[in-house]
C-alpha cells in the first residue's frame, strides 16, 4: 500500500493547482479520482457498444475484482450457513436459520456500502488511497477492529430505545423482531447507498427494532407503544443538530490552523522559491551570453576558475573568498537568499506537533473507545503514559521524516506528510468504527442465533467469530460492490478533499467522537465526519450546501424509514415462518 500518490495520479500540490491554500482547480486529481469513482459507469457503456469483444462485455475491465470478491461473498455465506447449522445443534427450523444468514450478511454487506465508504470516502477522494487501496486498508482494520475488541458478549433485550425485558415475548417472535429490524436497516441503507448518501447505521437499526418491537407487541398483545423510551428518541433527534455541528466546529479550527500556519506559509514560500528558481535562470543566461562573447584563450581561463571554484564548494571547510568567478559568486548569493525562505520549516515545526497531538486523539480513542472490551486493566494514568509514548514516538518520526523531505518540492513534501498522516488517521477511524458500530450492528445477528440455539430468550448472548468473520467478508464486498456512491459523495461531493484537509476532517472527527464518549453526548459518528467534511468546505468557502439538503432530509427519515420496513417485515416473516 502506498500512502503517496495513486496510481495514475500526479501531485502538484496538496490543494490542487499551483496553490497550497485554496481549493483546488487543477482538475488533475480531481479527475482522476473521479475516473476511477466513474469507472464502473464507463465500462457499463462500453459493454453496451456492438462489437465490444467478450472480454470487454464481461463485468469489464475490473472483472476480476468483482470475481473475487464475489466469489469471497458466497463462499462466506456457503461456509456460514454450514457452520451455524452445526452450531444450533439441529434444534432450530433450518428455512428460518437460512433466512436469518441471508438477512444478517445482507445486512453487513450494506454496512460496508454505506458506512465503511463514508469512512474512507475522504482518503479516497483526497487522492490519498485508490478505492482499491481504501478497500484492503478497511478490510484489514475494520474487520479487525470487529474481531480483536467487538466485545464477546451483545445485549439482547435491551436496544437503549426499546426495552424488551418486561414484555413476555416468545423466544421466536423476539427472534423475528431482530430479523425484522435488520431487514429494515439493510433496505433502508441500500436506498441510501445508491442515491450517495452517506447516514447513520445505528439509528438505522435503532428504527428497524422500534417499528418491528412496537408492531409486534401490538398484534400479540405483549406490549406496544409503551416498550420504546421515547425520550431517547428526542436523544436522537438532539444527536441529528449536535453530531454535524460538532463536527464541522472541530474540523473548522483545525482545518483553518493548518491552512494558516502550513498551506498560506507554503504557498508563500513556495511562490518565492519561483521567483529565486527564475533568477538563477536568469544568472545562467546572462553569463552564457557573457561567457560567449569572450576570446578561446578567456574561455578557457575563466572555465578553469569555475573548476576550481565547483570543486572548493563542496569541501567541508568551504570559505566564501575561495570563489575566483562571477558565476559562482553570484550563484552563492542567490542560494542565500533561497536558505533564508526557509520553504519547509512550518512543515518541520508543525506538523510533527499536529501529528503528536493527533495519535494522542487517535490513542485515546483507540485506548477508551476501540479497545474497551479487551478490558486491558490499565487504569487512567497508565493510559495516559501510554499515549505520551506515542505521541512522543510519533513526533520524533514525523520530524526526521519532515527533515528527510528537505531537498523535495515543497508541495510534494506537503502532500506525502499529509498522505501518510491521513493514512493513520483514517486506518484508525476504521479500527474504532468496526469494534464498535459493526459490532453493535453484528448484536441482532448474534441475538437470533442464540434464540435458534437454545430454544430460549437470554439477556445476553454470546458472539461467535464466526459470525464477525462472516460479517466482514459481506462488508468489504459491499464496499466493494455498491460503495462508489457514497464515497464520491463523502470524497468530492461536498467539498473538494486532499490530503490535508482530509486529515483535519478525520481528526477533528476522532476527537468529537472521544469527547462525546467521555462526556456521554449523543452523536453519530457517521453525521459528525459529514459535518467535519463541511467544516472543511466553510475554512475555503467551497461547501455544497445543496447536497446536504437530502443527505440532512436522509438522516430525518433514518429512524422513520427503517421502522416502517421492519413494521411490515415482522408480520410476513412471522406469517411465513412461524
């Protein structure tokens, strides 16, 4: 994996065009990460063309990608479906045990279509990662993250919403309420997926238990309304205002201190170096001319001083009065005045620190929020040296690196530093995310299968890896598969990205979600990074406030949506398979 630039991807600088400051107009990266986001459009038009050979005609040119990862779904699902039949013990109907595999990995596999593209759709669209490269780093981290501290155990009774402890419910009927409600979520999140927009998994499947719960409850009698904590549910409408608000107010600071006291610095500099780089053009050509109109013998005389003057340079105890000709003199002058610019020294004083100050973020996040069910029984200080060592280590690393860059062009310095720090920053986002919102996610899932094991309603049940494997085998095939929407939408739609600005919107965002989590806010992950995103777009005054429209009207109808596709789902499965 490289962190540089992509495949087919030139950097000019990290903000497009010739400037480090302002939005890019270049259209170099711009379209080249919308071919590659277009690509699949573009083979679909050529499949359609007479004549096409077979080899264009079959699932075009990315074919074997969409092989792979299509054989790596039904596999998973074929593998799936024979484990859990061996782990119900034959005592669970297998029709239902079929359906609730395909509704649980459907589930999954829009998961990785909307909420693991709206993850990295900014790495993506920064021309950090190609999809390719964002599809291995989430399969790695995110599955990861599922697996290593998803937490062994899910609540079953208690969503936080809907509470079904006191509701003398039949252990199939709560099994057909959780199938009901990732019915709802998966659907719901598909619609989403495909009109590009980016919302929130967990409200989804919040809505899918309330309509299924609340519609059960009534048919049988077992309860009704009265099983929802509505109040919570103002809770949600809060997080809907807060989370992007949040978001775009940490990603707005952050943003607009790199951009001050990095990007302005740079284009400044950077357009000094020009106006150096044209005078030593200059100085070339005048002594040429001059260097021309002197005799064989003076020509001589002279290029022997330049000799002589070339080889005292570079000796370590070097003195300015050595130099016998014009040229160099003049040359040593003009290289003066290039060393007193100092071009890289914000990116050698600052950004060692913004890394530092982010991997404490990222750690924490990482030590309170990713890693808390591994229960590594380190107590608050503990925690807190651990995160000074990283961040130590990650300053020191950084700064040699910004050091070593020193003889590059500045903007390709700046977009390496931000490329890499980006790459960190989104990996882990992605490493938090699937130990936590895929795991939540996973529950239901787990929950069913308890159900269809002991023939018994339990408070808890326990997750099986063989379900987060198989979970995360459909996910990274939905990113896979129909996760280009929301990526071109997270990526470019409403701002244009690059690598800095990336890597303020993937902080600020890691720091909201952290400090939301100490403090016990409401917030989504999801809307916090779209409103980091337009924090972004605010600091350059390039925000698509007309996107955001529907993508604020999705969030709306999130809970509503999936409530009422698990409302209705809950009566045909209990009617088909009770």
């Amino acid at each position: 994996m490289s962190a540089g630039v992509p495949d087919g991807m030139t950097p000019r600088s990290p903000q497009g065009g010739g400037s480090l400051a302002e939005p890019p107009t270049n259209p170099d990266i711009v379209a080249a990460v919308a071919h590659e986001l277009n690509e699949a459009d573009a083979r679909s038009e050529e499949e359609d063309t007479p004549g096409a050979s077979p080899s264009a005609r079959f699932l075009g040119r990315d074919r074997n990608w969409h092989l792979v990862f299509g054989t790596i779904l039904v596999v998973a699902v074929i593998w799936f479906v024979a484990w859990a039949v061996g782990y119900v013990n034959d005592t669970g109907d297998h029709l239902i045990l079929l359906v609730t595999a395909a509704v649980g990995l459907f589930m999954a596999f829009n998961i990785g279509g909307n909420d693991v593209a709206n993850s990295f759709g900014t790495s993506v669209g920064a021309g950090t990662l190609s999809m390719k490269q964002a599809l291995i780093v989430a399969a790695v981290f995110e599955v990861s993250g599922a697996v290593l501290a998803g937490g062994d155990v899910t609540d079953t009774v208690r969503s936080g919403i809907v509470d079904l402890s006191h509701a003398a419910l039949a252990p199939m009927d709560f099994a057909f309420i959780m199938m009901a409600a990732l019915l709802g979520a998966a659907l719901w999140l598909l619609i989403a997926t495909r009109m590009g927009w980016p919302v929130s998994t967990t409200h989804a499947i919040i809505g899918g238990i309330v309509g299924a719960a609340v519609t059960l409850g009534l048919v049988t009698g077992t309860g009704g309304f009265e099983m929802v904590q509505w109040g919570q549910i103002g809770t949600i409408a809060i997080s809907w205002v807060l989370s992007p608000c949040l978001g775009a107010a940490a990603s707005w600071i952050v943003f607009s201190q790199i951009k001050k006291h990095i990007l302005i610095y740079g284009e400044e500099a950077d357009a000094r170096m020009r106006a150096i780089h044209a005078e030593r053009i200059a100085h070339r050509d005048r002594h040429r001319a001059s260097f021309e109109r002197l005799t064989e013998l003076q020509q001589l005389a002279y290029t022997n001083k330049m000799t002589r003057d070339a080889a005292a340079l570079v000796m370590p105890d070097f003195e300015e009065d050595e130099l016998e000709s014009d040229y160099f003199k003049e040359l040593l002058r003009i290289e003066r005045k290039a060393d007193k610019i100092q071009s890289h020294k914000a990116l050698e004083k600052w950004v060692p620190l913004l890394a530092a100050g982010g991997s404490m973020v990222i750690s924490a996040m990482l030590l309170f929020k990713g890693l808390k069910n591994l229960e590594l029984g380190l107590d608050m200080f503990q925690n807190l040296l651990v995160m000074g060592m990283i961040a130590a280590v990650v300053w020191f690393s950084i700064f040699i690196f910004a050091r070593s860059m020193k003889k590059k062009a500045l903007s390709k310095a700046t977009f390496t530093l931000f490329s890499w720090m980006q790459v960190f920053t989104a990996s882990a986002f992605a490493f938090s995310h699937g130990s936590n919102d895929i795991a939540n996610a996973v529950g239901p899932f787990a929950a069913i299968i308890d159900v269809l094991r002991t023939q018994s309603l339990a408070s808890a049940a326990v997750v099986p890896s063989a379900i987060t494997l198989a979970c995360g085998a459909a996910l990274v095939s939905g990113l896979w598969f129909i996760g280009r929407n929301v990526i071109r939408t997270v990526g470019s739609g409403l701002t244009e990205m690059h690598p800095a600005s990336g890597f303020a919107a993937e902080l600020a965002a890691a720091a909201v979600v952290m400090g939301a989590s100490i403090l016990g806010l409401p917030v989504s992950s999801t809307h916090i990074l779209i409103g980091a995103i337009l924090g972004v777009g605010m600091v350059n005054k390039s925000a698509n406030w007309r996107l955001m429209k529907p993508i604020g009207l999705a969030w709306i109808i999130t809970l509503p949506a999936s409530a009422s596709i698990g409302s209705v789902g809950v009566l045909l499965l209990r009617t088909l398979l009770g």
